[in-house]
C-alpha cells in the first residue's frame, strides 16, 4: 500500500488521465475474474446534470468534494457561490477542475486536509463510497472530516450488493496500467447498516435517473457512543476511484 497521503498505483494510470483530458471513454475497471466495469467518463466531463444539481441543493454550508474527478459538481457549486474543495489523487483530475471554475488540491482522503473537522457537507458521488475498498473506515474517515452534525451526501451502487475486489484502470485496448488497487461496491442496505453501527443517523434516502444516493447525519460522539463500531488500531490507506 502507498503511505497515508500518497498517490496510489492507478493515479499515474495513462488511460485513466487520458480519459479525462480528452473527457472521452471507453474506460472500465478490470477485476481480477476478468468482469469489466464501466466508468461513466462522458457524464463526468460533462456540467453538472439536473440529477446533480438536485443533489448539490442539499447540501449545507462548506462542501468537500471527496474524488472530485474532473469537477463538474465543484464548479456548479462554485458558480452558485458556495464555498467548495474538490480533492483528488489524480492529478489530471486536479488539473481539469481548476480549468473549469473550482478549487481542488491532489491529495488522498486519508492524508492531511484543510478544514478537518469543520466541513459542514461531504460528497462521496459517482460510487466513490468504494474508495479504498473498505466502507466503514472510509465513514470513519468522513466523521473526522465533519463538523459534529454535518451531512454526507453518497452515491451507492443501483443493486443490493456490498463487494470488495481488487481492480486495475483499463482504457479502450482494454490493457491495464498500474498495480491493483483495492475497490468496493456498496448498494444502499448495505451502506445503511455499516453507517448505523458506525454512529450515523439516516436523513434521507432517493433514487432518480437510475442513479441511487443516501444522507447520513453525523452524530455527536455522546449520541453515536451506543452504537458506534470500537475504533480500530490499524491504519487504512486509501486509493482514489477514477472518476
């Protein structure tokens, strides 16, 4: 695994940053069974959509974009004037977000952070609850993130799945560069109930344009200390999903 803070294998993946400065595909994830995924490259690259622009209205006050990708949903904030970060290991995706009107910084979520503690809205979108391939440090994570009370705003998988794999990025020769890199894909029940253990309230739950979306609410550490999950002593280092 990369040290906390660092870049994983695929962020110098060349289909990956290839895909997202020509804001085409094909690109896929590639398990090790063979199963390829598709990633939507072209509704990334795009502007925000009327399904994120609905999602963006509920977000409260400060917003971190968490693998913003080529950040279409930090510059529809910005535009709005809202106070946004977009972060991201990937540097092309970095790069693309600043061009179109947002602020972004090529860091890991499980490196240092401006404004720890006191965000007062997290997105995780685009499937990006799978980052590192382990939901529940990842909630861990945004907790510490949050300001107490603050909103998660994540994208689950349509199905009712909760899968962990290895992946590599995979571009139109369908060849991949890179190492492996830990992934999850976590449909709403599954991600309900880790985040129940973990210490969230439920705030809402909604589907639209086939696309599925959960809220969770932070709750203060003396509300969450019945159902909070133990903490663990060993650190979880993060990749980033290829937006």
């Amino acid at each position: 695994m990369s040290p906390a803070g660092a870049p994983p294998a695929w962020a110098a993946s060349d289909p990956y940053a290839a895909a997202l400065r020509s804001g085409r595909g094909p690109l896929f994830l590639r398990r090790a069974d063979g199963r390829l995924l598709p990633l939507e490259v072209e509704r990334w690259c795009a502007e925000a959509d009327a399904v994120d622009r609905a999602v963006l209205a509920r977000c409260e006050g400060a917003v971190l974009d968490v693998g913003c990708g080529p950040g279409r949903l930090v510059a529809e904030l910005a535009a709005q004037g809202r106070t946004v970060l977009g972060v991201d290991v990937c540097e092309a995706a970095v790069t693309r977000t600043v061009a179109v009107g947002g602020q972004a910084l090529r860091r890991s979520v499980f490196g240092p952070l401006p404004g720890e503690g006191r965000w007062e809205t997290v997105l995780l979108m685009d499937g990006n609850i799978g980052i590192g391939g382990d939901p529940p440090a990842l909630l861990r994570r945004m907790r510490r993130l949050l300001r107490p009370g603050g909103l998660l705003v994540a994208e689950t998988d349509p199905a009712d799945v909760d899968e962990r794999a290895e992946v590599r990025v995979v571009g139109h020769g369908r060849e991949a560069s890179g190492e492996p890199f830990p992934w999850a894909w976590t449909g709403a029940p599954a991600l309900l109930g880790t985040a129940e253990r973990a210490g969230w309230r439920t705030a809402a739950q909604w589907t639209a344009g086939g696309r599925c979306f959960v809220a969770l609410r932070a709750l203060s550490p003396r509300s969450a200390s019945s159902s909070a999950e133990p903490p663990k002593s060993t650190a979880v280092i993060s990749s980033q999903r290829p937006r």
